[in-house]
C-alpha cells in the first residue's frame, strides 16, 4: 500500500493537502486493509513517530571507528532525541571501550551506559549513568 508521497512533501503540504491526499489514497482500499492499516499503526508507533536521521560516523586513521551520532526527528522535522556512540581501544587494536550516550530533544545527555571489554577474554561490564 504505496502513498507515493516523500516526507520532506507532507512537510512542506499544508494539513488540507495532505487529508485530500490520505482521502484518496484510503478509498482505493478495501475494508479488511483499512483495519489491518489502523491496528498496524497503532501498535508500531503510538501516538509519536519518531525518524532516525543518516547515522555521522567518525574513523580514525587506522579506519577503526571512532564515534557515531544519529538524531532522531518527529514527522514535523523537529527533534526528539539522539544518540551518541563513541568507541576506545587498546594500543593493540582490540576494543576497550564502548560509551553510548542517550540524548533528548535538546541534545543533554540524559542516559549514558559504558561497555568495558577485557583482552584476556572475560565477558564485557556495562555500567550507566543517569
């Protein structure tokens, strides 16, 4: 079920424009697609939509990755949060660390969670913050 219509076009319609569009694309479905479109909306997203933007990634030299940042967007474009991952390494290439940081609509820092990883083969500790 195709609406052919991108988000950056719902943004920029105004809400009548976007009815008649949503009119016409729902009376071209049947009742039984009509209900499995309304329990699937319900159940996936609730009442807020959240979109993850292009994840930034950083690499360091070696090309070991560095850092990743992802902002997370509401369907208006405004911000609802993010994530920022960076990693730490042992001079001999292993990882040593892992620290993810959850960010809110203004970007603090409001959970931040730290994965330790040991070269002689113990299993990782995660510790958090916040």
């Amino acid at each position: 079920m195709e609406l052919n219509i991108t988000l950056a076009q719902l943004r920029a319609a105004t809400k009548d424009q976007i009815l008649t569009k949503l009119n016409t694309w729902l009376s071209n479905r049947t009742k039984a697609q009509l209900i499995g479109l309304i329990l699937t909306v319900a159940d996936d997203i609730g009442d807020r939509v959240e979109i993850p933007e292009p994840t930034l990634s950083d690499h360091y030299p070696d090309g070991q990755i560095k850092s990743m940042f992802q902002v997370n967007r509401d369907v208006l474009g405004n911000r609802t949060g993010g994530r920022d991952i960076t990693w730490t390494y042992y001079p001999t290439g292993e990882v040593d660390a892992i620290t993810i940081e959850e960010l809110d609509a203004r970007g603090v820092v409001t959970a931040k969670r730290t994965i330790k990883h040991f070269k002689d083969g113990r299993q990782p500790i995660t510790t958090e913050v916040l």
